[in-house]
C-alpha cells in the first residue's frame, strides 16, 4: 500500500475508499491532487470540520496536492446528509463573509501556498449556473432510484426531503468535475457522511470524462461514550476565539477520557504513531500528563503556540495550583458593583460558568458552586470586594469549569 494511505489507515482516518488498490497504485505514480469540500453556513469551522484537514497536511506531506473548496454555491442550498431537517437558509452576503473567515482559519492550520495547498470557491462556477444546461449536461447522468438508494436521503425521506436538497448531490458531484476539468483533481476525501456524495461524483466524471476518480472517507468522530465529538455544554467547539475561548478549547482535549487520548492524539496532533500510543498507554498521574500534551498540541496547531501556552499555565493554575491564574477566564466587574454586593447567582451567571440564574440555583442546591474554595451553601449569598484574595475572586462550577472575577474603576 502506498505510504501516504498507510499513515492515515495507522493513525485512524479512513473508514471507506472506492477503490483502494487503484488509489494506491495512482498514488505511487506521482502526486495526486486531491479535494476536500466545506460549506461555510456558519460563522466558524468547529473541530469536527477539521479531522479531513488533518489528513490534507498528511497527504500534503507526502507530495500530493490539496485543494480547499469553499461552498460559496451550495451553502446556497444546504446538504442534507446527516442532518434531521432541512438547513435553514442565510443571505448570499453572509456565506461571502463566512466564506472570508473559513479561508483565515484554514490557512492559519494548513498553509495555502498556492501550489502545494489552495482553496477555490464552487460559486465560481454554480452562482450563475444555467438551469437548462445543467439538467441537459449533467442532470441526465443521475438515476433518482440510485439516489434515493444512499443513507442520506433514505434517512430523510421520512422526515421530509425538500426539493431544494435533492438537488445537492447533483452540485457536489459537478464539483468534482469541476476540479477533475481545471485541476486534474482524482480524489476527493471527506467524512463518511458523504460517501453517497463522492460515489455519485466519481460515477459522473466516469460517464462525462471517461475517467477513473476515487473517494476516501474518514470516521464520523465520536468519543468513547457515544457523543459526538467536539459537542460541549456551550455547543460546538468552535476555532473562532470569540466563540470558543482558546481556555476551554484546551479543556475540552484536557478532559477527554482515558480510553480517547490515544485514539484523538493519533487524529489531531502530528506527532509519531509511536509516541502518540506510548502516550496513550500510561496510566493514572502519567496518563493525565498525556492529556495535557494532547491538549497543548491541538491547542497550539489551531491558535498558535503562544495562546496553547497561556492555556496551559491557566489549567494548571485552576487545577494544579502552580500556574497563572491570570491567564484564566475573567471578568471584570465596576468597583462599585463589587462595594454594593453580588448576589452569587448573577455573579455566576456573569462569569459564563451557567447561562441562566434557574441553572446557576441549581448549581448551588446540587453543591457544585464554590467561591475561593469554599462550598457556597446559601443560593442568596452575596459577595463583595471583600471576597477578592490578591485582587481576584475564584469562582468554580462542578470540577471543571473555572473563572475569575477582578475589580475596574470605572
């Protein structure tokens, strides 16, 4: 097997390939371009986005060729695939602006050096698309009893398939031809999710073309109790700071269980396998030691090495008591404010430990709320610049959730 498949086979990426033989084979001729498709229908890529990128700067690495395409066009519709209902549909100005943000991001993790890595955008060719020549030219390739055979449409059919998504598999597959037309692009990877998508793309440059095209799949990651990956009690772990703090992004990793470190280490570090199972195989103290490199590698690849450091000195700080506690999450509330009294819900509510005052009541009844190390036992107790120790007040809800409160004049 081709070296660049068997790092991602050994490090746990792939879940399903076309046609591994061939792709192998392919591959050992000479770089391959490849492509990887993202919709940008929010304001930022969280980490379950990522897994197919970390396998582009592998695939990159060995020699081949990565192209990031944008779905300028079809965030215009929305796929259906692995979704209950339908996507709710945003203005064409902002999946322009996503658009601009999802580039930044990845070209921070991946680097587009315009040769080795690029991105490239479906609007080009699908904003001004002529319906007619579509359906004459590709739409006559589709056989609506073979789309319906694939788990994301079958999946949807109950609920309600809108006419709007059926059509997405006919923009996906056109993509690839697309890419295989401008780029020579021959392989198109992604999550599983998609794999009814990348056969029917596949299927399309065969009949069109007369070529042979491949696709790759990766796992839908998952943690060990069954959760998706990268799902917190804030919602998804965003790459954006603004919506995740580089802090809790660091926690998240700090804080997977035993049995995943091993499993997201291989995934989302690049370390050596070697290293990555050596790390997974310790145990207790040593094993926690292990989750906070995991956690200050991933951190660090996706924020910079400097806002993995402050991370880690905050964590240890929280947790460990040898840190800096500056670089913790705070929040700064008016002299006067702290002088007058808080009362412990609000202030709860305030630092971003619980987004409401029921959850925040229920925190305290449950024991989980401490001010300063110490159990707050009175849901209506208040607190006043009196409580600052060093200029600061700890506040901590449950085991793992931590945040600071410091005065400002004004």
């Amino acid at each position: 097997m081709n070296r660049a498949l068997e790092v991602l086979q050994e490090r746990g990426f792939v879940q399903q390939c076309t046609d591994f033989e061939g792709l192998s084979r392919l591959m050992d001729e000479g770089p391959v371009t490849f492509y990887i498709g993202v919709d940008p229908t929010g304001p930022s890529l969280h980490i379950g986005h990522m897994v197919p990128f970390f396998a582009l700067r592998h695939l990159r690495d060995a020699g081949h060729v990565g192209i990031a395409l944008l779905g300028g066009g079809t965030a215009r519709i929305g796929d259906p695939s692995g979704k209950t209902e339908m996507r709710k549909l945003i203005s064409y100005e902002e999946i322009d602006e996503n658009t601009r943000r999802f580039i930044k991001q990845l070209d921070r993790f991946v680097g587009f050096d315009g040769v080795h890595a690029f991105t490239a955008n479906n609007k080009d060719w699908l904003a001004d698309l002529n319906y007619i020549e579509f359906l004459r030219e590709i739409g006559r390739h589709f056989s609506v009893n073979r789309m319906l055979s694939f788990e994301a449409y079958k999946q949807r059919m109950e609920a309600g398939l809108s006419f709007i998504e059926f059509n997405y598999q006919l923009l996906q597959s056109y993509d690839f031809l697309q890419l295989y037309r401008r780029h020579n692009c021959r392989l198109q990877i992604g999550g599983d999710d998609q794999w009814g998508n990348i056969v029917a793309g596949i299927e399309l440059i065969r009949r069109v073309e007369g070529a042979e095209c491949y696709g790759l799949t990766f796992p839908l990651v998952t943690t060990s109790d069954g959760k998706k990956m990268g799902k917190t009690e804030k919602g998804a772990l965003f790459l954006d700071p603004n919506m995740t703090s580089p802090y809790d992004f660091f926690q998240y990793f700090r804080d997977v269980s035993d049995s995943d470190v091993e499993r997201f280490l291989l995934m989302f570090t690049f370390l050596p396998s070697e290293e990555c199972r050596r790390l997974g195989s310790l145990k207790d103290a040593e094993l926690n030691q292990a989750k906070e490199r995991l956690a200050w590698e991933v951190t660090a690849l996706i924020h910079g090495k400097e806002e993995a450091d402050k991370a880690l000195a905050a964590a240890r700080a929280a947790f460990r008591g040898d840190g800096d506690a500056a670089q913790l999450p705070t929040i700064a509330i008016k002299r006067a404010r702290l002088e007058a009294g808080i009362g412990v819900l609000d202030l709860f509510v305030e630092a971003g430990l619980v987004p409401s005052k029921n959850e925040a009541r229920r925190l305290v009844q449950q024991g989980g709320a401490s001010v300063n190390g110490q159990k707050v036992e009175n849901e209506k107790q208040v607190f006043t610049i009196a409580a600052l120790q060093d200029g600061a007040m700890m506040l901590r809800a449950g085991k793992k959730r931590v945040a600071r409160v410091i005065s400002k004049d004004n």
